[in-house]
C-alpha cells in the first residue's frame, strides 16, 4: 500500500469532500460528523465525481448526476440507478494531516 497526503485535517470541513488522484484511480474523501473516509471517486453507475457529489448528515454521498447514494462508510450502493458498491480505502490523521492508503501501481 502507498500513503497518499489529501491535505491537512483543518482544510477539510464537515459535509464535504475533496478529490486525490491516486495511482490508478482517482479517490474521493469525506467528512461526515467528524469522521473522514474515503471511496473511489467515480460512481459506479455512470461518469460522475463523487467528489462533486453531496455529502449528507446520514454518512452518505450522493452522485451529483443521478441521485444514486451510497454508505460513506462501506461504499454500499443503496439506492437505484447504482447496483454497484464503491471501492473503498482506509484513511489516517497523523499530526494533523489526512491520508489515503491506496494499493501501489504496478
């Protein structure tokens, strides 16, 4: 697994999200009622940022194109048109700062 810096833990407020690009793949992160995650950014159900999406109070995101949602915490898809899970990956706060364990590239 590679770390990956997102940005310091001030810069990311509560019921938003940011994007990293990540070998691979792009990653989006959240934080919902303090606590930060992180799933792949592009909705399994069509070709939109999740990054761009919004963040609700229940730990879940929904994709800005279709309003399919998904669970922040499991990447769970919940709801039609996505069938789909989001990919997720585990995230650290280390002194301040935000990471994102992603797999190394090949």
């Amino acid at each position: 697994m590679a770390r990956i810096l997102v940005c310091e833990d001030s810069a990311l407020p509560d019921g938003e999200a940011i994007k990293v690009e990540a070998p691979g793949e792009a990653v989006a992160v959240f934080r919902s009622n303090g606590d930060v995650y992180a799933l792949a950014d592009r909705c399994s159900h069509g070709n939109a940022s999740m990054s761009e999406g919004y963040v609700e109070d229940d730990g879940t995101v929904e994709c800005p194109l279709h309003a399919a949602r998904f669970c922040l915490k499991t990447g769970a898809a919940l709801c039609q048109p996505a069938t789909e899970a989001l990919r997720t990956f585990p995230v650290a706060v280390v002194e301040g700062k935000i990471y994102v364990d992603v797999p190394e590239a090949a």
